[in-house]
C-alpha cells in the first residue's frame, strides 16, 4: 500500500490575515480567497490548506485552543541575504519576529517568525 502526503493544513483565526501573510512568503493566493472557509493552493509541488477554526469544528468535532510547537512550516529563501531581507519586510508589516536572522549550526541562514495565528514560521537558505 502506498502512501503519499496529500497536504499540510493549518486553521486559522482569521482567513484574511493569514492569508496576507503568506503571499508575504510568495503563495499565489487569489483575494477572493479571503473570504472562504477553506482554501487550498499549491506551491513548489506542495499542497497548503489553509481553513478557519469553524472549519476545525465541523472536521474534528470541537476546537481546542494549541499550545507549544505542534508543528514547522520552513520557507527556503534564495540566498542567505533574502532570509535577512524577509524577516526585515515581515516584521516591519508588524508580525512577530520569535528568532532574528542567524546562522546554525548545520550551515543553514535561518530566522522565525510567527504567522497571524502565533504558528512559527522558518525562513531558511
């Protein structure tokens, strides 16, 4: 039996904020899109779904409130000065900056910020 990952999905407060943030993060999303429940979009071979709490109620039965880190989503950026230059425009558009630009360890130029719903979020070359 073969398995394959469909998509990756997250809930989220409010469509609309959500959604300006990842086309910050270079997503094709229509603006038609904001006002749906549940939106989909693929991007690079991967399938994002991006669907409201409400949506969350009717799939799982009840909504509950996350906490900690459940999950990563990590944008690759081109070049290590774009990690810099996106966190930058991202933060002065007035989201939260979690870790500023640095490199790791294992020789990747990374920094986090954190989605309108507090998910964090990687920007990575």
């Amino acid at each position: 039996m073969a398995v394959q990952l469909k998509r990756i999905g997250i809930f989220v407060k409010d469509m609309r904020k959500a959604l300006e943030f990842y086309r910050m993060l270079g997503l094709e999303i229509p603006e038609s899109a904001d006002e749906e429940k549940h939106v989909e979009v693929e991007h690079n071979g991967l399938r994002l779904a991006v669907a409201t709490r409400e949506s969350a109620q009717v799939v799982y039965g009840s909504w509950e409130e996350p906490s900690g880190y459940r999950i990563e989503l990590a944008f690759q950026c081109a070049s290590r000065e774009a990690v810099d230059v996106l966190y930058r425009q991202l933060t002065e558009h007035g989201y939260i900056g979690h870790r500023g630009p640095l490199d790791g360890f294992w020789g990747e130029r990374y920094a986090i910020v954190q989605d309108p719903d507090g998910n964090l979020i990687s920007l990575a070359a």
